[in-house]
C-alpha cells in the first residue's frame, strides 16, 4: 500500500530508444545495471535494455548479479570487479561472468571453477591509465597464459576509460592503444578472445573507434550524457522523473524564517509550500537555498534547509493548493528541471543525482507510447 505521493517515474520506452540509439550496428550491447540500475530499477532496466538488443547486462557487485538471476533473467552477466574473496563458488554457481586482474584473484577463481567442474569464460581487465583495478597491461599475455593453464577460457579482454567524456582530451586514444597493442601481442601468440572492449558511454557516442566487440553503456542508456560536450550528440531521452505534491500551504509574514537555522528570511509576505521529501529521498541537504522545483509550471526556489523528510518552497504571492504536483526532476507544462541542473547546484555529476534518489522512494514504470 502506497500513501505518499513521492514517486520516481522511470520511462522504458525511454530506455529502450536509448540502447537502440547507442547500440553500434557491429557491436553487441552490455546494459550497465549497477547500483539498482544507476537508481532506475536494475530488473526492469535489464528486461528493456534485453529487448531493445541489449545482450549483456554489467553489475559491480556478485550481489546485484544474483539478484538479476534470482528475478529470472538469464542473460550473460559481467561483474566489472573481482569477485571477492569467498564469493566465487556462489558468483560461478549462479553463472555470473567473472573479472580478472590479479594472481591472487585468479588463482581463487581457478579452484572454485575447478570444484564447479565445465569450461568458465573470463575477463582479463588491463589498467590502461585509470588506475582503478585492472593488470599491468605489460602483464597481459603472461597472465592471459596462466588464465588458459588454470583450465580457464579467455573470452574477454578489457580497459576502462577515464576520461572519455572529453572530446579533445588524447588519453581516450593512448588508453584504446594499450588495449590494442597488448590485443595485437595476444594475437601473435595465438589467443584471440572473443570480446575486446572499452567503450562507457563517453567512449560510445564521441569515439566510434572505442566500441570493437562490445560497449557497455550505463549513463547513456538513462538518458543523460556523461559530460556538457557530449549533449546533443546523441538522440538520448531522459528516463527518469521524481514526482511528489504539495503537503501543505501557509502565508507566512514577512521577517520570518523558515526551516531549520531559520536562515532563509523573508523579506515580503510570502506563501510557502511544503513538500514531503527530503534527504533521506535522496534530496541532498546542500541543495537548501540552491535548488528550485516547478510547480503549476513555474520554477520556484527550495526555502532554507532541506529536512530528513520534507522541505518547503517560496512561492511568493503565486497560487499554491496542498495536492498541486511538484516536480523535482522531469517536465511540467513546458518547464523542465534536468538532473544536470541538479547536478549543478550540489557540485556533482547527473551520474550521482540518480543513483542517490533513495530506496524510500517508490519506483513506477510507465511505457511512454511517444518512446516506444
Ligand atoms: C567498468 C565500467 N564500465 C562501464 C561503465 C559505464 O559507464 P557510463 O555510465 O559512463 O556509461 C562503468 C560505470 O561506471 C564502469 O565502471
């Protein structure tokens, strides 16, 4: 039973145009469904990212993988890290493809696989330059070696860019090159795995080189571009919108302060509406003074502290009822307030917007007609 009027809205159609507009012709689709679908609903994500050709999903955690299969989908599952120490029998057990970079790692992923018994696919990552996680890339063909002798198949080899979002930055470049170069060293030897990739989502709209077999889209595929250059440049539609409703309306005179520190002051009478979300939503505290909401189509400023629970706006001497809609995210009669605006006004990244709005907001699907 659902009482509050929170609620964030997800788009399939919107998610499903999206992986058709970034899938490259040549390259197959991994669905980056980590972190519940970058706040989005990871099962409902993997399901429509699936049908709109999507053939891989990616997760970071061994967690988020089983809960993918225990919600019945049984397509390949890359995890983008190892496997922790003592995951490996359940993570192999519930047919999650597993990462490599380390001897250690490998050499715990090689006796769980030996005890499972049948041929297990895995993933080398290099570390071209992020310096995240990932193997030495001088190291790949000895380790792709040992890989091979621990009864092992090789079915990818992989990087991750650091900067792809830019443009102009050469670092995208020099990351693909060691990538390829160790590839090319791979070849001479004879092993050429069946999966080479790289590409985020930077790395899928603004360098077609980046995409080789597989490109493995997250933020791209919600709807939001990883970086202001890249904005436009590919046909993408936002899929989610965070909804609630005014709660309750006041006049309050002019001098008087409002929430918490009673630092926003008003200088003029003033109607104020409070709204029932919160930090504890996923609306961040900073965005007190900062933000602004649209209701009845008008962009309105956040009034003093965003609360755990609730925060209030001044609407001025604008007409407000209890019951109107407030959107924090998403469109209203023509206005519209992006999670980069967010994004802005916190001094964060569209990526960290999504995936804070909280488990206590209700996630609901539409299927908009315009986006299938
Ligand atoms: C290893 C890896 N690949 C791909 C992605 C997807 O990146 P993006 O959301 O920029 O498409 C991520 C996300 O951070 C990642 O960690």
């Amino acid at each position: 039973m659902r009482h509050r009027p929170t609620v964030a809205v997800v788009d399939l159609g919107a998610i499903r145009h999206n992986v058709r507009v970034l899938k490259p012709e040549r390259a197959e689709f991994l669905a980056v469904v980590k972190a519940n679908g970058y706040g989005h609903g990871a099962e409902q994500v993997s399901r429509a990212a699936l049908d709109a050709g999507a053939t891989w999903l990616g997760v970071a955690l061994v967690e988020e993988g089983i809960r993918l299969r225990d919600a019945g989908l049984h397509a390949p599952v890359l995890v983008l890290t190892q496997f922790p120490p003592g995951s490996e029998k359940e993570a192999l057990a519930a047919g999650l493809t597993p990462t490599v970079y380390t001897d250690d790692g490998l050499a715990r992923l090689a006796e769980a696989a030996g005890a499972m018994g049948g041929p297990i696919g895995v993933h080398v990552k290099l570390d071209t330059g992020m310096h995240r996680v990932g193997l030495p890339p001088e190291r790949a063909l000895g380790f792709v070696r040992a890989v091979t002798e621990a009864g092992l198949e090789l079915e990818g080899l992989w990087t991750h860019f650091a900067i792809s979002e830019d443009l102009d930055d050469p670092f995208t470049e020099i990351q693909l090159r060691r990538l390829l170069d160790e590839a090319d060293r791979l070849k001479a030897a004879g092993i050429r795995p069946r999966y080479l990739h790289a590409a985020n989502s930077g790395g899928t709209i603004a360098h077609p080189a980046t995409h080789l077999d597989l490109v493995r889209v997250g933020l791209g595929m919600y709807g939001l571009a990883p970086g202001p250059a890249l904005a436009g440049m590919a046909d993408l539609r936002p899929a989610m919108s965070w909804r609630s409703a005014v709660a309750m309306v006041k006049r309050v005179a002019a001098g008087e302060g409002i929430s918490y520190g009673l630092r926003y002051r008003l200088d003029r009478e003033s109607t104020i509406a409070t709204v029932p979300v919160g930090y504890a939503d996923g609306f961040s505290r900073v965005l007190g003074d900062a933000a602004a909401v649209l209701i009845r189509g008008r962009r309105l400023p956040v009034a003093g502290t965003v609360t755990m629970d609730q925060l209030m706006v001044d609407c001025g001497d604008d007409p407000v009822e209890a019951g109107d809609e407030v959107v924090l995210i998403g469109r209203q009669a023509g206005q519209e307030i992006t999670a980069e605006e967010l994004a802005a006004w916190m001094g964060t990244v569209n990526y960290e917007i999504v995936c804070m709005v909280s488990e206590r907001v209700p996630r609901e699907y539409a299927d908009e007609a315009a986006s299938v």
